[in-house]
C-alpha cells in the first residue's frame, strides 16, 4: 500500500513538472507600432509558417473569408480617423479581414474586433471594403508577414506578405488638416482658454494679480457667453484685486448663469461671497 501510494505521488509530480513547460506557438503573436504623420499604427497578429505547404489556394482557399493570420483576430489600430480608397475610418481598432484570390483580394475593416477570429458573418460590421491587387514576388515569404510601407507624412500602405504574394492596401492620414489647424490656433494667438488658465493660475499661485485681471477680462471678451464657472473666477480676481464693485457684478452674473444651471454648489458660493462683500 505504501508502495502504491509513493508510485502515485511520483505521478502527479512528474505531471506537475511537465505542466510548467513553456514550448514555442507555432503561430507566434506579433505587436507592431509605427507613427505615420501625427498618427499612430498598431498592428497585433499571429503569424504562420509555410512548412512546405500550399498557401493560396489549399491553405488558405480562394474566394473564402480569411481571418488574415492565425489564432485571435488581427487587429489595426488608428489613433486619429484615417481614409481607406475614400471611406472614412474612425480612430479606433478593426479586425482585419481578407477573401484572398488569384488577381485581387477584398480587404474588410470590422468593427467586431472579439473572440479568435470570425464567429458569424455580419455585413453590418463592414466599415470598409476594399479591393487589392496581387503582386506576385519571386521568392518564398516563408512566415506570414504584415507591414507598413511606402511611409509618407500623409499615408502609407499595409502589407500582407506570404508565400510568393503580396498585397497592398493604402490609408491615408489627416496629417496636413492637423498641422495647418495647429499653425493656425498658434498664429492666431492665445484662446479664450488660455487667458482664462493663465489667470487662474496666477491668482491661485500669489501671482500678479493685475495681470491675471487683464488676462480673465480678456478671456471673458473672447467667450460669447461665458459659464457660471469662469464668471466665478472672475469675481475672485476681481476681489483679490479690490475691485470690489467689480467682483461683485461678476458674482451675480455667475449666481444667476448658476441657477439656470441648477448648479446648487455655485449658487451658495456666489450667494455667500456677495454676502461677503457687502453687495445690496
């Protein structure tokens, strides 16, 4: 019995070493990243190898939905809206989905990005759809490869890359839009925002109080109508300037935008600083 018993605890142990044995996938996981302008690229996917197999054709059949790798989906990732052959791409991640053929394959961008790799066709995921020339290429791609190529400041190509083909699908990135908009808000000189943080600061850090009185009467200018919230800073400025007739104004303007906005917390701050500041 006590034979027995020792044989079986060898078992499991034995079991419980070979269980912590780390092998290599035979589809090893791949994280790409690249900036294409002012935009950033993440491409994850598994990536199978040929091992003297037919890819195209037999492998992976022609005319058939192909989820573009191996085990999970294939995933690309956008981190501002992008333009596939003119349909519009909003930032965020798709599962990358192909119909290989001889001549051209489709190129799906899905919005359904769960589970490893597709579970049920629906056509409504389709956010864009592409067609993509074949590009034969003379030597073997042994191990499935996904690439981004022919890098601009304003687009660049996904590569799909296997056995003797190659596939090419161009995006395009709003990187002149951004810049120009960007050159623009600097040119143009400080915002209603900036004049407003910059007061605020200065008041809160024991800073020149004049200026940060000029700064939030400017951001006020700017502002078509300006929030109970900034009206209420502008009535501090103005007390910690002694402008007390003008803090005064301010506060009752920020009561009054306060209470149409059932903001309670406001409304008793203004109601106890005019108290404050002897106001009729």
């Amino acid at each position: 019995m006590k034979k027995s018993f020792l044989f079986l605890i060898a078992i499991l142990l034995t079991f419980s070493v070979q269980g912590q044995i780390t092998t290599p996938g035979a589809s090893p996981a791949s994280h790409m990243e690249q900036k294409v302008g002012l935009t950033d690229v993440t491409i994850d996917y598994s990536r199978p190898s040929m091992k003297g197999r037919t890819v195209f054709g037999n492998l992976v059949p022609f005319g058939k939905i192909w989820r573009t790798g191996a085990n999970a989906n294939t995933t690309i990732t956008f981190s501002t809206d992008v333009t596939v052959d003119g349909q519009k791409l909003e930032k965020g991640t798709y599962a990358l989905y192909t119909k290989p053929d001889k001549e051209s394959w489709e190129v799906y961008f899905y919005s359904d990005t769960n589970g490893g790799g597709m579970q049920k066709w629906d056509d409504n995921e389709v956010v864009a759809k592409v067609s993509a020339q074949v590009y034969p290429i003379p030597m073997n791609i042994e191990t499935f490869t996904i690439s981004l190529d022919d890098l601009t400041n304003d687009s660049a190509v996904i590569g799909i890359l296997w056995e003797k083909t190659y596939v090419g699908v161009k995006f395009e990135v709003p990187t002149d839009a951004t810049v120009m908009n960007n050159i623009n808000r600097v040119m143009g000189g400080p915002t209603a925002q900036d004049y407003y943080a910059a007061a605020v600061y200065y008041m809160d850090s024991g800073k020149d109080i004049d200026q940060a009185k000029k700064w939030i009467d400017k951001s006020a200018a700017m502002t078509e109508k300006p929030a109970f919230w900034q009206l209420r800073q502008q009535s501090l400025i103005y007390a910690k300037a002694g402008d007390k007739k003008g803090a005064i104004e301010a506060a009752k303007k920020s009561l009054a935008a306060a209470k149409v906005a059932g903001n309670a917390d406001y409304v008793k701050m203004n109601e106890d600083s005019l108290r404050e500041w002897g106001a009729n």
